[in-house]
C-alpha cells in the first residue's frame, strides 16, 4: 500500500487516526483535524448569524418589510422621474388647432370614423340631421366657432338631449370628429 500523502500539519501533534469502522470498498478515512482557514471561515459565520439575528431591524440590516418600503419608494422615483422626462402630450385644444385639422387627413380620417360610430344615429350619415339638428346646413344654433362645436361635442347639450362625449371619445377623437363635421 503506499503511504498517505503528507500533511502540513506537524505529525507529532496530529498523529494519523484511522477511523475505526470506516472502510467502504478497501478506502479507509483518517480522523484528521479540520484546516485551520476552513474551520475560521466556519466560526466567523456562526459569529454573523448572531449579529445577524441581532441588528435585523435595528436599522443596521433592513428586515423583508424594511426592504419592501424602500423597494416601492425608489419605485415610485424612477415613475416621477419617468413621467416628468415624457413631454406633455396634451395639445392645448383652440380655435386655431381646431381649424388646422380641418385639412389634416389623419385627424379627418380619426374624425369620420368616430363620427360614424358615435354621432351618426342623430345627426345622420352625411350629416343631413335627424334627432339631432343637421351639420350639411351651415346652420349652428349653439354656436358656430370650432370651439364652441367642440364644447357642445365634449360636454353636451343636456337640456336639448346631446349627450356628453368626453368619456366617450379620446381628445384626439373629440377634437378630430369637431373638424369632420364640417366637412359636409
Ligand atoms: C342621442 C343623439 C345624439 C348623438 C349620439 C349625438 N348628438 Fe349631437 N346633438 C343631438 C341633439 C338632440 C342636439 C341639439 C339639438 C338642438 O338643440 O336643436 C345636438 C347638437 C349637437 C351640436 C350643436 C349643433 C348646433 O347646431 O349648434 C353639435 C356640434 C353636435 N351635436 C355634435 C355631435 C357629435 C360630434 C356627435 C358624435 C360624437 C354627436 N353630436 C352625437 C343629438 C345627438
């Protein structure tokens, strides 16, 4: 048999023990001493758990729900900081924008096809009237500048049964649909 293979470890202080009843399939285990830098590394963990278990939740180390609050704080930062890098879409809705979609095929385009999916049951399909008054007319009786067409659209006129489309429509569509109108 050749010899064990040598050891660092001073022979005299550690010598080789068999361990008895130790032998599987002719391979037999000395009982040797951990290594000094493996048992450190075992000590010094068992030295964090208790330090461990006691600044968890003294502020020194965050328990789970410490974790969680800041998570949802930094969360809510990045989504302000988000949103606050986003360019406003809004368009703020005048006269002046109103008239320019007049001859913008796309808002025209968006217009007609809310116009017939919202306003064609009063105000018929080209615009000739119905339960609601006719647009083909040139005739406004609440109003005829672009703004207040869009007004009547966006909030309705209640007392004379035009409903209220603002949550019915986007505010692209709402201003689109009032430039569509007049198109008949
Ligand atoms: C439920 C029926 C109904 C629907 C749907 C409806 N309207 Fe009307 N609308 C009316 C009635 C009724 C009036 C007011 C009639 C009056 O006072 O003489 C009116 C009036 C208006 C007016 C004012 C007209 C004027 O002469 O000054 C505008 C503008 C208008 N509607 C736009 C729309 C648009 C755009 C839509 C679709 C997004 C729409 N309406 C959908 C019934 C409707």
């Amino acid at each position: 048999m050749s010899k064990p293979p040598e050891t660092k470890q001073d022979p005299s202080k550690y010598p080789d023990v068999l361990i008895e009843g130790h032998e599987y399939d002719g391979i037999k285990e000395y009982d040797n001493p951990m290594p000094g830098w493996w048992l450190w590394i075992f000590y010094a963990t068992i030295a964090w758990s208790v330090f461990y278990i006691a600044a968890l939740g003294t502020g020194w180390i965050d328990d789970y729900d410490a974790q969680l609050e800041r998570g949802i704080e930094r969360v809510a930062e990045k989504r302000a900081a988000h949103q606050e890098a986003q360019p406003s879409e809004a368009v703020d809705v005048d006269e002046e924008y109103l008239a320019g979609l007049l001859d913008d095929d796309e808002a025209l385009a968006t217009g007609e096809s809310a116009y017939r999916t919202r306003c064609v049951a009063c105000h018929g399909a080209q615009g000739e009237g119905g339960v609601g008054p006719a647009f083909n007319d040139g005739e406004w009786h609440h109003g005829d500048s672009l703004m207040e067409q869009y007004r009547n659209t966006r909030d309705g006129i209640p007392a004379a049964g035009m409903p209220a489309h603002d949550a019915l429509l986007s505010d692209d569509e709402l201003s689109a649909v009032t430039a569509f109108i007049n198109t008949f």
